[in-house]
C-alpha cells in the first residue's frame, strides 16, 4: 500500500510541476479595461488591485479582496479558479465584489469504522467519500482525497440550527478508527483514539478553521447532524481536550454548569421526568443547541438517540441517552453560551 501511495504521490508532483510550468507561459500583463476609463492622477480613495499569484498551476489572492466587516467568513487567502473561454480573456484583477464568502461553513468529524487499507480503499473506490483522511500510520502524513472546494460525500441525511445537507457546506475528515463493538449488555464499546491522530487532527481543524474562519459552533461530529443514524467520532474522541489545548469547537463553562445542576437537582428532577411538558422543554433546549428534533413530548427513540450523541460529545464518561440532571445541565450551559444568532 505504501509502494502504491508513494507512485500516486510521485506521479501528482510531475504533474504539479508541468502545470506550473504551463501557468508561467500562459501569464499576461493585466491592461486597463476599456469600460472604466482610469485618471492618470491617483486618488486616495482608489483601492489597490488585488494580487494574483500562481502557485502548482492554481491562482491565489495574496490579499484580503473583500470587506471582512461585511462579510461573515471571507477570509484573506484562498486559491480561485477561473473560467477560461476560447478566444477570450478573464480578467480577475479588476472588480472583484464586497458580496461574498466562502462555500466551507462547517467542519465535520468522522471515523472510518475500517482499519487504514480498507478506509483509504472504501472512500476513493466507493460512493462515500471526504475531504480529508487521518491515517493511522504514525507517520506525518495526512490524506487529501477530495479538493476542499468540491463537495465530499461523507454527511448524507443531515441537519444543524438552520442548515440541511451539509455536504454541501462542509469539509469532512475521516480518521482512521474500528468504531464500536457492541458488549452483552448491549452496550457499545468504542476504540481509542491514538495521541498521533489526535495531534494531526487538532493540526488539520485549525488550519482549515483558520482560512475559512469557520465557527465553533459549526465544528462537529457526525452524530450531531446526523444523531439518529450515525455515532462517529463517538466518546472517545476528545472534544473537551480540543477546546483547552487548541481552541477548537464548543465547550461548556464549569461555573454555568453547576448552576444548572444545583437548579435541576433542587427541583426534585425525577419526580417530573416523565411529565410531557419537561420532556417538551428538553427536547426544546436540545433543538435550540442545533439538533434536528421533533417537539413530541415524549421519550423516543430519536430523543433517546439525540441524547446519547450529545453526551458522545459533551458527556462522554455515561452515554446512555438518558437525560440525567448533569446532561441537562451541560446541555443548557452551552444553550446559554453559544445562542443561536
Ligand atoms: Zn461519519
């Protein structure tokens, strides 16, 4: 596999460094266009053009082309890409719009549920797919095997806050993990995670987080979006450790927390716990979070399942989807730090 990897590797240079080569000779000097004729004085106010540079045969901005107060996630260095017309000429230097953003909004997490062969086999050969793939190999190499600005396929059904399909709007990464095995008692089991891949996710989250600066409300597991089918990157994946050490995603504050205990424990929780209208206002405080949940009014099986995925998330040491007073209180302290906009 590593033979078959490191001919792939050589054969994508070669061809990097041809459409280098290729990019050089297609360069022109950028005349002033007819249609805005340009005073030869300079005014104050006349904006610099932005610039372009070709870098392995893809154009990038080297500086910010857009207002980032008017916009909510334009970022000031990407690469773009331009239609190229017979007979014609594009011309990006010009006008480029305050009007935009970038496509990538949300970062998902996953795990293969495959050892490293069949995960690099299943999602380059098959109809699933991600952006990125956190290998298991202990070396320093992270897997690209989808451009970021095409859409993978590794979120199908999916759903947060105000947003559906993610694929659309989102990079996925893949870390290589067997999942789960599920005990006698019927309860599931997971793998650990190893501290190489975590480093290299952290690595991967930041960078990718950074450019398109993508929130951290939108850093998430694939059971979050998808809670009724899906449990990756399940509970032994260390969100909580992400938040202290690199600032990525969500996390509660402990002082809000404990608030929310000593309310929910004051208030005799069990007594009500079957009550329709608590179990509306849980499914309610999980529905504000971002979940896609419907307002039944009673424990089922998509409640019992949505539980669970924010506890693998925010609760990890009992995911047992039952909602205790500490997941409620968990679950209104970040309700009441990261507010829906
Ligand atoms: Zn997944």
């Amino acid at each position: 596999m590593r033979k078959t990897l490191y001919i792939i590797g050589l054969s994508v240079a070669v061809f990097s460094c041809t459409s280098q080569r290729n990019a050089k000779k297609r360069q022109y000097i950028p005349k002033t266009p007819s249609v805005q004729p340009k005073t030869t004085a300079k005014t104050t106010d006349e904006k610099p053009k932005p610039k372009v540079s070709t870098e392995h045969g893809v154009d990038f901005f080297t500086t910010n082309i857009a207002d980032a107060t008017k916009n909510d996630n334009t970022a000031s260095y990407g690469s773009i890409v331009s239609a190229k017309p017979v007979g014609y000429k594009v011309v990006k230097d010009y006008f480029p719009a305050i009007a935009q953003n970038f496509r990538q909004r949300y970062l998902i997490l996953h795990y293969t549920a495959l050892p490293d062969d069949k995960s690099i086999t299943v999602l380059t050969q098959q109809a699933v797919s991600a952006h990125y793939l956190v290998n298991n190999t202990g070396d320093n190499e992270i897997y690209q095997l989808v451009d970021e600005n095409k859409r993978a396929y590794h979120a199908g059904i999916s759903a947060w806050r105000t947003d559906k399909n993610l694929n659309d709007t989102s990079i996925g990464i893949e870390i290589v993990n067997t999942g789960y095995i599920t005990d006698a008692s019927g309860k599931r089991v997971f793998a650990p995670f190893d501290e190489a891949q975590i480093k290299k996710v952290a690595a991967l989250v930041k960078d990718i987080a950074t450019r398109y600066q993508i929130p951290a409300t939108n850093i998430l597991a694939h059971s979050d979006i998808a809670p009724t089918r899906k449990q990756d990157p399940g509970p032994l994946f260390p969100w909580k450790r992400l938040y202290d050490e690199y600032q990525i995603g969500m996390w509660y504050d402990d002082a809000a927390k404990q608030n929310y205990y000593d309310l929910a424990v004051s208030t005799d929780f069990p007594s009500k716990y079957n009550d329709s209208t608590f179990i509306f206002n849980v499914q309610t405080q999980l529905q504000k979070f971002g979940y896609a949940l419907d307002l039944s009014g009673k424990w089922d099986d998509a409640t019992k399942k949505t539980i669970e995925a924010f506890q693998y998330h925010f609760r990890p040491q009992n995911y047992d989807g039952i909602m205790d007073p500490e997941t409620y209180a968990i679950l209104q302290a970040l309700v009441l730090k990261y507010p829906l906009k």
